[in-house]
C-alpha cells in the first residue's frame, strides 16, 4: 500500500506540471460569478454639446501665410508706440520677420512702417506726428485754416494722450470741440481763431440776449403762412414732380414712334418767296 500511495502522489504532481496550451486539455476555469452586463437603456444618451462657433474661424496666430504675418507685426507696431528693434518684434509677433527675407522685404515697403538706418529700430508712421500739446495746437491750427478739423480717434491713435491735451485747450480757450449727442464725447477739435482777449472780438454773449434768442420758438406752418402774408411775401412753392418722376421705373413695352416737331416760321418776311420748311437747296446744284 506504501508504493500505491506513493505512484498516486506522483501522478497527481505530474498533473499539476502538465502544460494546458491546448484549450482540450485547458481544464475548467474557477467558479466565479459572471459580471453582470448593463442591460441596454431604451432611451440613447446625449452627446454633450460643446461650445464651438463653427461660423468664426478659430484663433490659430500668425499663422504660416505671408500676409497674415505681416498684418499681425504692422498692427503690434501700430499698438506700440515706441521704437522697437526686428528682433525684439519677431518674437513678440511670433513671426520670421529676421529670418525670411521675403517676410522683411514687405515690411519694410509697407507705406506705415518707418526705419531708422541709424539706430536700426522700427516705428509706425502714424496720420499726425503729434507728441506734446504745442504740437498738437499747430497741427490743429493748421488743419482749421484748410477749412477743416482734427478727429479726436485719429489723434488719439497718433498720440494716446491726446483727449486730454485737447481738454486742456479747450478750458484755455485755443480750441473748440464737437461733442456727441448720446453720452457727450469728443467727436472733432477746431481752432479758435476768435480770442476772448483780441480786440476784433470774441467776447463772451450777455445772458440776456442768450435767453432772448433761446426763448424765440419758429412758428408753425399755418402760422408762418399767415405772418408771410401780412408782409407781403408768399411761400416758396416746390417743383411740382411729373407722373414719369412720381412713378419711379418706366414701365417696358413698345416704343412710341417719335413726334415730328412742327417748323415754326419765323421769317415772315420771306414768306411766299423762299419755303423754310424743306432744306435749303443752292441754284445750280440740281
């Protein structure tokens, strides 16, 4: 019994050894409970919707288009409003303005850049070369004599102090300035030619006659009609528009043959002698 024992052990350790590659031999595996599957809901589930615009095109930076390239260093060097030097540009605009010779050839064409061979920087040409406010005044007394004025956002771009320069001419009298209706802002600047102190003029109006010429309201039409015809005047009748006018297009279709325009005789005087109605025929000619 010894021996059987001991051939039984050994078949069972040869067993374990036994290499199940083959999924004949590959016994059983372990019980173990099955994972349950999440039955199918019959309701399908919504796509989270992401908050994309499809219709703006996305933000990608300067891009690899040459003229994209270029517009991004113009307007940072717009937005600069000192000198800066190719290299320093070239890495805040992310571009290859000192590597690409093509790239620096257009910038430096471009008609709002300006370079100094000297010192070697770059700067904005901007519409008024203004930066205090006695430079400013004369480019706004030069601008008013041409029979014009200044745009109070054309000369903030060329100056960022500028609104408050032109404040401060207009407290002193220099200027006048246009201002907006809705919320009051600055809108044009004008010089005053017209000092208070001059002796030609421009003082200040007396509140009486101010009030007196505020107070004055226009009369309606069916009154003005009457005070015109107490002083012998009449209205000023408008050009009355034709029904061609009024209609607007004209309407397609046939054409009308044209009218033949009767002669009119002037000469009467030759009457009975020469016929004015046909073309003149010189004796001998026939």
């Amino acid at each position: 019994m010894t021996g059987l024992a001991r051939d039984a052990a050994a078949f069972q350790s040869a067993l374990h050894r036994q290499d199940y590659s083959s999924w004949h031999a590959q016994p059983p595996p372990a019980s173990h409970p099955a994972p349950e599957l999440p039955e199918p809901s019959s309701k399908k589930k919504k796509r989270p919707k992401a908050n994309i615009v499809y219709s703006q095109p996305a933000d990608t930076g300067t891009g690899t288009n040459i003229n994209t390239q270029l517009v991004y260093a113009v307007n940072h060097l717009k937005s600069t409003g000192n000198p800066v030097r190719l290299q320093d540009l070239a890495i805040i605009t992310n571009t290859p303005l000192d590597t690409d010779k093509v790239l620096l050839e257009k910038f430096r064409s471009h008609d709002r850049v300006v370079h100094d061979p000297k010192t070697d920087l770059y700067s904005y040409r901007h519409d008024y070369n203004v930066r205090n406010k006695a430079a400013l005044l004369t480019e706004i007394q030069r601008q008013t004599r041409k029979g014009g004025g200044l745009s109070i956002r054309t000369l903030k771009e060329s100056w960022k102090e500028a609104p408050q320069a032109v404040e401060e001419l207009e407290k002193e009298g220099e200027v006048y300035v246009t201002r907006t209706l809705k919320d009051g802002q600055m809108r044009m600047v004008f010089w005053n030619e017209i000092k208070p102190e001059d002796d030609s003029g421009g003082m200040q109006v007396e509140k009486e006659f101010l009030d007196l010429w505020h107070s004055l309201e226009v009369p309606n039409d069916v009154d003005l009609r009457k005070q015109l015809a107490s002083e012998g005047l009449q209205v000023t009748a408008a050009e009355a528009l034709t029904p061609s006018q009024k209609g607007g297009a004209k309407k397609k279709g046939k054409k009308s043959a044209p009218r033949q325009r009767q002669v009119r005789i002037t000469n009467t005087h030759l009457k009975g002698q020469i016929d004015l109605s046909r073309d003149y025929v010189a004796p001998g000619a026939k």
